[in-house]
C-alpha cells in the first residue's frame, strides 16, 4: 500500500488544525452557518436528518488493518458503534457530534486517512477495481496510477471550484468491476498493438438525474501522458461546463451538448498543447508509486478444506480466484438476511482487520457494492478465516447474488432523499432468501436508491428500484437492464410506481421470472434481450 | 397545526422549539402555531439563534404527530431511523 510521505503528511495535519479552527469559530458565532456551511463540506461533512454525517476517504477502496481498526475505534467512541461502507468505496459515520469531528479528523490522521475531497465541486476519491492487483483477468494492477491521480488531484488549485463535482473510475481488466462507463472519466488499461500498456480514455458518463454512458475518447493513451490528458479533459470541461443551473452542470451534458466528436476533438488539441512539458509523469515517479503495490507472493501450500457447516458453500459463492498461486481473493459480505447493506459494527471492523492481517498481508479493500475484500488471502487458511467472520455474523454467502442488494442510505438518513432504500432491501433480502429465490443468480445485480441522485446505482441494475415522493407517499419505480460493468446500460422503467411492499414482490417477482426463463449460461441482460420486458410486466402488474 | 424544528449545532440532533424559546428534542412540548403567519415571529427568533440551532424551519402536525406532504421525512427525524422495522411504520399517520 502507499504510504505518505512528509507533503501528504503536513497537508492532511495542517488541514485537521485549519477545521479545528473553522468548527471553533463557528462554535463561538464567529462564523454564521452560511459561512461555514462550505468549510464543513469541505472536510466531509454534511448535516443531515438526524445529525452531522462525516463521509471519510478510502483511496480507491485501499485500506489496511491499522486503519480498519482506526475506523472501527470512530465507530466505537463517537459513533453508534457502526458505520456505513458507500458505493464511492469510502465509509460514512451517521451520527457524529460536530464538537468531536476534529478529534476524529486527527485521528484519522495519525492513520494517513482524511475526509478531504468528499464533498463539494471537486475531483472526488477515484474509485477501481476492488480487486485491482489480485484479480487474474487484469492487465496491470491499476492502484499505482490511482495513487498518481490522487496526489494530482488533491487540493490540485485549477480544479477546487468545477462547475460540478467530478468522479474518475480506473480499471484494470476488461470485466471493468469499476463501472468506469458511468463516471465523469473512466480509465481502462489496455494493450496496444505493440504490447505496450496504455488507457483507453472515456468520458461523460454519470448517473444521478441524467443517467449517461461515458464516450471513448481514445482507444490508447501512453501512460505517462496520464496527466497531460486528464488536464485536457478538466479544462476544457472547466472553461465550457454550465455553471449557471446544477442540473445541466456535470461533464455529461457538455458532452451531450457539444457532441462526442467535438468534444473529443477539443480535449485533443488542449492535450496536443499539454503534452510532454510539465505533465508528464517522470518515469522514475511512477516507479516509486508502483513500488509501493508489489505483487504478494505465492503461497506453497495446499487450499485448506473444511467441513464446517456453510464453508463449501461459501468456499464457492464467496472466494475468487488470484492470480498468485497459494493465494484467494475472499468477498466479506456485509448483507446478511434482512441487515443494513453497507453496514459493519466496530466489533466486525476489528474482526475483519484481525483476519486480514492474521491470515493475509494485512490489506483490505471496500467495493461499490458496499462489501469487503481480503484481496490476498492465503488459500491455506481459508477455513480459518471462514470461522473468524462466522464468529463476527460476517460470513453470509451470497456475494454477486440477487441478495447481494446495492442501496444508499436514503430517507432514513439523508436529507436528500425523498423515499427510504434500507428498509425495501432489507424486506426484500428477507423474501429472496426465504423464498429459495436468492439461489443460482451470480451476478445478477438489485440495488436501490432513495432519490434521483442515484447514490445506491439504481440506474446500472439489472434491477433497479428509485424511491420518488408522490403527494407525500414514497412510490419505487422498476427499472430492468441496466449494467454497470463492461457494456454499462441504463436500465429502463418497467410500469407505474409501487408501493414499499409493492415494490418489494415486484422485484422478487422479476427474480422468479429470470430465474424460470433463463437460458444456460444467460445474464439477466442476456434472457432480458431475449424474451423483453412484457413476461416481468405481467408477473409485476399481471395481465 | 405548525411547529418549529431544526438541529442542533453542537450534534446535529433534532429539537422542537418551545414557547419559551428552549429547544428539545419532543416534539409534545414544542409550542404550536395555527399557520404560518401565526409562527413567523418566532421563526424569525429561531433563525437568530445561530449558537444554538442549524437551519430552522417550519413543520406541519396532524395532531401530535408531523402532518403533510413531509410526514414521512419528519417522522422519521422525530423517531429515528426505521431500518429492521415495518415498511410502513414512518408512513403512519
């Protein structure tokens, strides 16, 4: 993992003193709530339905056991004893009291964690691969260029105020389980023909109230061109995105607007000017950061067997292939029969991180799905750390099944939402599970948001389900066919709104239906293309 | 019915605000207004409380309980959280 060094060190300290100040000043009326309102969301925190809600930054989804227990310590002391990991692979903590944020920010540091760049008109946390630098299917671990991306980015003064808040996805395989189509930029490393690595560069996609799939800009980009592109890209956007209506304000529709060829044409000629002056990335810069992501090494020993009860089955929904011989990659998931998705206690937190360093390198990763990843794990110990998370209520197998449902905090506590998510996935997990629906659905993807600003990813479902308010009511509409990864799709509504409980049998119902009608070897998507929307809407509103 | 709400600076937390000008955190002692009108003089007391309270704000009642178009919302800032509960528990009136 990367490790700070004394820049990242006294920007993030300096940074935590600069907000004790600012929640100080507040605090004696110094500053109204107008003037620190900004300051706050700055350092990721929001107010939100029942108290502050303090989003903290995990780059790319990278942590490490020390820091697990760090988060598990702020859910412990100033929390409720748990927090919320998001689909930005980062955690929130719902209940935080203001007067305990900079001790919690100093804490965080002491840890080289920060909430900085977690809210506001900036680039955001990039997100990738939760399995970036284990997964077999990748051509080169994309962690060292999302590292590059962040020291860029951070506090980077051209891009603090953007018209819009900006997210950048990077993966490495073609599988793309970081949903680069639906970022503001997404980054694939790819193969030329000469067999050098490179990236294909998209941009424009997004979710939120326009739901887009990013255009590819380019199909090969040289790698220490990164930057030169990336700044071609924010510039153009930063001189030419609207400003003046939040709603028209993200790359999305610049690229709408202007067109994909025009658009691609004048990041072209802003990177013809860029290129090789003081952007490219220095050779030996790139091998310093990549120097910090080496790759484990192989293990000499048989995968460990068990016959404990759930292990095989666990064994085969839960742990994937690595690429290193002797080693796994095991998904923790966090959406046990009826839970909170996303949600972890301290005490499961303080499990994991044991397990990670215990039975692993000590490195962990959090996932857009709102799970947990021991990247590398040694095959050997597998049935040791299958009973480590049955004891923390950790080892519910059914990671990338229907159960494995994807929702935003929503209405129970966020102050933008018009409906509530958790309490649907929970009913709705429950009725899958019960009902034997969950069993052979690898893959299929439910997830659930709480409002049109699509935090929960309904839009890139295969079932997708958006909390509206009508005349005060919380209605869910249906959306099927979205995909988020390679070959991203927006999903598209099915019928009229449902009801909490409506909504609730309606997905259980296209469950039963794709679960019936699928072909061997079919997707959702596959049989969807095939047989069309009308056997779900019957099985939804009947005849 | 109307009332007045907000969060509390220090946590964040919900309060109601009394005749008397002290926020709590139940709703039974908040003081009542008939409309708007009614409440704007304390309203505009509210939102010069900057030490004590965050963005105050006027809620409707349907007798003790929030009313409206928001009852579901201020339901659910009044009890909390309704995850591991009944899908309708907030929207009971």
């Amino acid at each position: 993992m990367y490790r700070y060094d004394e820049i990242d060190r006294s920007i993030v300290t300096e940074r935590v003193e600069e907000f004790r100040e600012q929640v100080g000043a507040r605090l004696s009326g110094a500053l109204s709530e107008d003037q620190f309102k900004p300051l706050r969301l700055m350092n990721g925190v929001y107010l939100q339905l029942h108290a502050y809600m303090l989003r903290v930054a995990i780059p790319y989804g990278t942590l490490d056991a020390r820091q697990m227990r760090v988060l598990a310590h702020i859910a412990r002391h100033y929390d409720k004893g748990y927090g919320h990991f998001t689909t930005r692979q980062n955690i929130q903590y719902n209940w935080p009291a203001l007067v305990d944020i900079p001790e919690i920010l100093e804490q965080l540091a002491d840890v080289e964690m920060h909430a900085i760049q977690t809210s506001g008109n900036c680039i955001r946390n990039t997100t990738t691969d939760p399995f970036a630098g284990a997964a077999q299917d990748e051509v080169e671990d994309p962690r060292p260029w999302c590292e590059l991306i962040r020291q860029w980015s951070t506090f980077h003064p051209e891009f603090t105020f953007l018209p819009r808040k900006f997210k950048i996805a990077v993966t490495g395989s073609d599988a793309d389980r970081a949903a680069i189509g639906v970022h503001d930029i997404g980054l694939k490393l790819v193969k030329n023909e000469a067999g050098e690595t490179g990236f294909e560069v998209h941009a424009g996609g997004g979710q939120g109230r326009t739901p887009r799939v990013a255009v590819k800009l380019r199909d090969f980009l040289p790698k220490g061109e990164l930057l030169a592109y990336l700044t071609a890209i924010m510039r153009v956007y930063n001189l030419a995105g609207q400003r003046d209506n939040i709603y028209k304000a993200r790359i999305k529709i610049l690229v709408e607007t202007m067109g994909a060829q025009a658009f691609t044409a004048e990041v072209e000629a802003m990177y013809r000017q860029l290129r090789g002056r003081d952007l490219a990335v220095p050779a030996e810069e790139a091998a310093r950061i990549t120097s910090f992501f080496p790759e484990p090494s192989p293990v000499d020993r048989p995968e460990g067997v068990s016959d404990a009860p759930g292990f095989a089955r666990w064994r085969a929904i839960n742990v994937k292939p690595h690429k290193v011989p002797g080693r796994a990659i095991v998904v923790i998931s966090l959406k046990p029969r009826a839970g909170s998705p996303g949600d972890a206690t301290a005490e499961q937190m303080d499990a994991v991180a044991f397990l990670a360093e215990r039975y692993a390198d000590g490195e962990i990763r959090v996932t857009k799905e709102q799970n947990l990843v021991i990247p590398h794990a040694v095959a050997a110990h597998l049935p040791a750390i299958y009973e480590g998370l049955r004891e923390a209520g950790l080892s519910t197998a059914n990671a990338g099944l229907a159960s494995d449902i994807v929702t935003c905090p929503g209405l129970d506590y966020c102050s933008l939402a018009n409906a509530r998510s958790i309490p649907v996935a929970q009913a709705l997990s429950a009725a899958l599970i019960d009902r034997g629906l969950d069993e052979d659905t690898q893959d299929l993807t439910i997830k659930i948001s709480g409002c049109i600003n699509a935090c929960g990813h309904h839009h890139i479902a295969n079932i997708g389900l958006l909390g509206v308010d009508k005349k005060g009511d919380e209605v869910y509409q249906l959306t099927l066919g979205g995909v988020a990864d390679n070959g991203a799709a927006i999903g598209k509504i099915l019928g009229p709104g449902l009801t909490p409980d409506e909504a609730v049998e309606a997905v259980a119902a296209c469950v039963g239906v794709f679960r019936r009608e699928r072909g061997d070897g079919e997707t959702f998507t596959h049989t969807l293309a095939r047989i069309g929307f009308e056997p779900f809407k019957e099985a939804v509103y009947g005849q | 019915m109307r009332a007045i709400t907000a969060n509390r600076l220090t946590d964040g937390h919900v309060v109601y605000r009394r005749a008397d000008g002290i926020w709590t955190p139940s709703l039974i002692e908040a003081e009542r207004f008939g409309d708007e009108k009614a409440a704007e003089p304390a309203l505009n007391a509210a939102l010069r409380d900057i030490l004590t309270v965050v963005a105050p704000y006027l809620i409707e009642l349907d007798g003790e309980q929030p009313g409206g178009r928001k009852h579901v919302r201020e339901a659910i800032r009044l009890k909390g959280p309704t995850t591991g509960t009944s899908l309708l528990y907030a929207g009971e009136r």
